[in-house]
C-alpha cells in the first residue's frame, strides 16, 4: 500500500494513513496516525483543511460515523457483491444518510 514499486495514486497530497500498524512510510507527504479519530479531526485536520477525503474500509468509515466526524458521504457502486466481512454501514444507530 505504501511501497514506492507499487506506485501512489494521491501524488504529493498530504496523506494521513489511519492504522494501528507500524507500516513503513516511503513518502515525506505522508504521516501515519493511530489514536483519537475527534483529536485527528479538530487539531490537524480542521485548523488547515477546508476539505479532507477519507479512503477506507468499513470500520474505519462507521467510526467516522459513529462520531459525527463526515459530513457528506460518497460512495462508488463496484461491480462486485461482498458476501462477508464487516457492513460497510453499521446500522446500530439511526442517521438521515443521503446517499
């Protein structure tokens, strides 16, 4: 995911990796944060962005969620029917999503 060979679609975008992995950062763009997702949001993200675009699975998204942290939702339809795994919405707590 990380790795120069494998080539990195964001460019020279500031990049935050959520992830409670030591992972290897190849990049001088890219920060790697594990802990309080409201901390991330209030103290770095909303004092020098306007805008930020979270990449990520579904327990990472219903977190952004669970805690009033997204404001507006995009989601791509793939091709592809997931069987299993985790929801991408939680559905424990009810919420007006336009989606």
């Amino acid at each position: 995911m990380l790795s120069k060979k494998h080539g990195w679609p964001y460019g020279d975008v500031p990049t935050i990796v959520v992830s409670t992995r030591e992972l290897p950062i190849e990049r001088p763009n890219v920060v790697l944060f594990s802990g309080d997702l409201k901390k991330l949001v209030d103290k770095k993200l909303k004092p020098q962005y306007r805008n930020v675009w979270v990449v990520g699975g579904a327990t990472l998204i219903n977190e952004f969620l669970r805690q009033d942290l997204a404001d507006e939702i995009r989601q791509p339809i793939l091709p592809i029917i997931l069987g299993e795994g985790v929801p991408f919405y939680d559905r424990s707590k009810s919420r007006n999503l336009c989606i």
